[in-house]
C-alpha cells in the first residue's frame, strides 16, 4: 500500500515537473510576445529568462521524483549509482541555468542589495 502511494507520488511529481515546463513555456513565449513592442533583444531576454526558470522549476520536481521512485523499493547499489548520477547531471543543469540567468554566482550579492 505504502508503496504504491508513493509510486503515485512520484508519477504525480514527473507529471508536474513536465507541466511546469511545458506550461513555462507557452507562457514565456505569450509574455516575450506581449513584450515585443521593446525590441527583439528584450524579447529574447525576456523568453529565455523565463523559460529557464520553468525549466529549473521541472528539473526541481523531477528530481523528487526520481528519489522518491529509488527510496520506494529496497535499492540496488545500481539504482543508487544511477539516482546519484541522474541528481548531479540535473543538478548541474540547474546550478548553471540559475548562473546564467542571474548574471552572478550564487553567493555573490544581487546588484539591488549592494
């Protein structure tokens, strides 16, 4: 029983993860839209800080459940080796989406609390 809950949990997690990028998306590319009236390098920024914040977002919830499908049953080494690999490469992923959108390393200080 318990396990089939939590098999559903990280369905429902893969399920959101996958919606808050596909959403993030469509909803990066109607707001650039929207923003088009300041030229398309505005626009460009404008979608693709966007997009990648969704991205991130999914990476995020994706990852949940993933750990939650490998703690579910009694873990392999090998599926410890995997969960750990597929956590550092979407973690990276992440932590360099998070650098190149805002500019700056995560323990620099944003330019509006100088």
């Amino acid at each position: 029983m318990l396990r089939r809950m939590v098999e559903l949990t990280a369905s429902l997690f893969e399920a959101g993860g996958t919606l808050a990028m596909s959403v993030g998306a469509i909803v990066a590319l109607g707001l650039a839209l929207r923003d088009r009236g300041g030229g398309g390098r505005v626009v460009y920024r404008s979608f693709r800080n966007r997009l990648g914040r969704a991205i991130i977002l999914g990476l995020e919830l994706l990852v949940a459940a993933d750990i939650l499908r490998t703690i579910s049953t009694e873990p392999t080494l090998e599926q410890v080796v995997v969960l750990g690999l597929i956590v550092l490469i979407r973690t990276f992923l992440s932590f360099s989406l998070d650098i190149e959108l805002e500019r700056r390393w995560p323990w620099q200080p944003r330019s509006d609390e100088r």
